[in-house]
C-alpha cells in the first residue's frame, strides 16, 4: 500500500484496525496447530500489521526523555551494520532513536533496517537486548 498520500491520523486508524484484525485470528486460531502452521496463519495479518507499524514510526513525532545507564548507546550506523551481518534480530530486542544525547519514545527494531524503514532523522540508538 502507498502510505505516502494518507495523513498520520488516517495511518493510526489503519494501525488500529490492523491490530484488531490480528487479536481476533490470535483468538480465533484453530485448535491442534503447530508451531510453523500457527505462524503460518499469523502472518496473514501479523504482516500488515507490522508494515502499518513501521510506516507509523516513521511519521510520528518523538517526545525526549533522559537517557538511562541500561541500554546500549550506538550510532545509527553501527547498528545498521549489526543488524544487516544478523548481529541483531527483532527476537533480540529493540531499541530507541535517539537525538542530541535524550532518548526519543519512537522504537525501532532490526527488520525496520531490512525493510529500508528507518529514521534518517536520528544518527543514534539506544539499543535493549530480551
């Protein structure tokens, strides 16, 4: 979908709808799936989810906060190095754009970087490993 011509508003709302749509196939999952099929079927929403989800924090506005001592500061750089050689994965946590040394509320994980869906605004993260 182009997200281009939508407003931030029209983007939460298709968020919003998004994740309804995953919390009732979560819900309404067959019995007696597997681990793959069980993924299998939530990727169907899950995936949009996620795409709506990534257009979101590229568009949202941050609010700062105090850096804290227990995340890894990194420049954007590095982390996208990190997470193009498999050093980061979203299982392994998720981090936060940061900008003139105060952390931003706008997360960003390492699939955002191989859908090219990142920040150019920010040239630091505060990263948090599981």
């Amino acid at each position: 979908m182009n997200y281009k011509k939508l407003s931030l508003t029209e983007i939460r709302d298709l968020y919003n709808d998004a994740a309804k749509k995953f919390g009732k196939a979560f819900n309404e999952a067959p019995e007696n799936m597997d681990f793959i099929e069980f993924n299998k079927y939530m990727n169907k929403t899950g995936d949009v989810l996620s795409e709506i989800s990534r257009e979101l924090r590229l568009r949202e506005e941050p609010t700062f906060s105090e850096l804290d001592n227990t995340g890894d500061v990194m420049s954007l750089k590095d982390f996208i190095d990190f997470c193009e050689c498999g050093g980061f994965i979203d299982h392994d946590g998720f981090g936060y754009y940061v900008r003139d040394g105060k952390m931003s509320d706008i997360k960003i994980f390492p699939s955002d970087i191989k859908h090219n869906k990142y920040r150019k605004d920010f040239d630091t993260i505060v990263w948090y490993n599981k």
